[in-house]
C-alpha cells in the first residue's frame, strides 16, 4: 500500500507542479488573469447558477463515493488528503480556465450556440481525463465517460453564470478535493471497471 501512496503523491505532485507552472506563466504574462477568474464578481452569480453548482457537486461526488477507495479518502486528513487539496485548488483554476474560459469563449466567438459549446467542453474535458486509465481499457473508459458529464455540468454553470469562471472553480475545486486522492488510487489499483468499481 505504500508503493501506491508513493505513486499517488508523485502523481499529484506533478499535476501541482505543472498546471501550477503554467499557471505561474498566465499570471506574470496577462494583464487581466486575475480578472479573468471571476471572484470579484461572484456576488452577482444568480441562485439558479449556485443551485446548479451546487447540484453538480452533488450528484457528480455521490457517483464517485460508490468507489471504495474515494469515501475511504473522502474525509482522511493526512499528508495525501492535504496535497490533494492543493491540487484541487491549482487543477480547479487550471482546468477552468482552460475547458471553460479558453475554450467555450472561443467557441463563442466562432458563433456557436450554447449546448455545442456544453458539449465540446464536455468532451475536451472527458477525453482529457484518458489518461487515468494507464494500462486498463476499462479505466479510460470510466475516466472519460463520468469526466464528460462533470465538464458538460461545469460548462451548463459557466453559461448559467453569465460566463463567471469562479462559480466553476469553486465547484470543481469542492469536487477534486473531495474524491482525491481517493480516485487516483482506485486507477493505479486497477479498481476502475466499466461504469463500476471492479472488486
């Protein structure tokens, strides 16, 4: 079990450091980063874009405890749990940013509507997240299906909001912080079947 804690604290660790980095770069090269994120104008976020937020945290977060390793993890407070977090935050900014404020507005841009730009920011989201699979078919499959839907539901909030990116970041980052480091071991222990835990 130590070999998998290892593996997970340098996966997160490397999330960390190279989103953060990016990130890093954004923030010392735009004039506007921190404008961009949205925080200053949360407030103004209706109770219909914070309910659906909220709805999309729940119902994403249940799903995910129906795996062993995720409610084992849920409310562990160690060193992993803690770096977790940390990724939760950086990955929530990150993540955002990209599949939601990079992406959807410049879908926006080339004129298309609404529920294309829910559905390839969806996509690019669940696609994205393949990589949890490693060796294991079944894995990538789960990773990018369940993804798809949690990019679609942030992309639905990020339209609901008027295009606030913090509303998306805050949930996101609820979301990470509660299912990690907990779905990180479940792929690496090869617990990822098809839709369900494999036992």
């Amino acid at each position: 079990m130590q070999s998998i804690n290892n593996q997970t604290f340098k996966i997160i660790s490397s999330i960390i450091l190279v989103q953060g980095g990016i990130l890093f770069f954004w923030f010392f090269t735009s004039e506007n980063f921190i404008a961009s994120l949205g925080f200053s104008t949360l407030t103004n976020a209706s109770a219909l874009a914070w309910c659906t937020a909220a709805l999309v945290v729940v119902i994403y977060v249940w799903g995910a405890a129906s795996i062993s390793n995720v409610r084992e993890h849920m409310f562990k407070f160690n060193k992993l749990k803690f770096l977790a977090l940390t990724g939760a935050l950086v990955s929530g900014v990150f993540e955002e940013l990209v599949f939601r404020k990079l992406l959807m507005d410049y879908l926006q841009e080339e004129g298309f509507g609404n529920f294309i730009q829910i559905i390839i920011s969806g996509l690019a989201f669940g696609l994205a997240h393949l990589v949890w699979g490693g060796k294991a078919l079944s894995a990538a499959i789960n990773a990018t299906f369940y993804t798809f839907f949690l990019g679609a539901g942030l992309a639905l909030v990020y339209i609901i909001s008027d295009r606030n990116l913090a509303l998306c970041i805050v949930a996101h980052t609820i979301v990470t912080g509660l299912i990690e480091p907990g779905l990180i071991k479940s792929a690496l222990l090869d617990k990822l079947g098809y839709f369900k835990e494999r036992t």
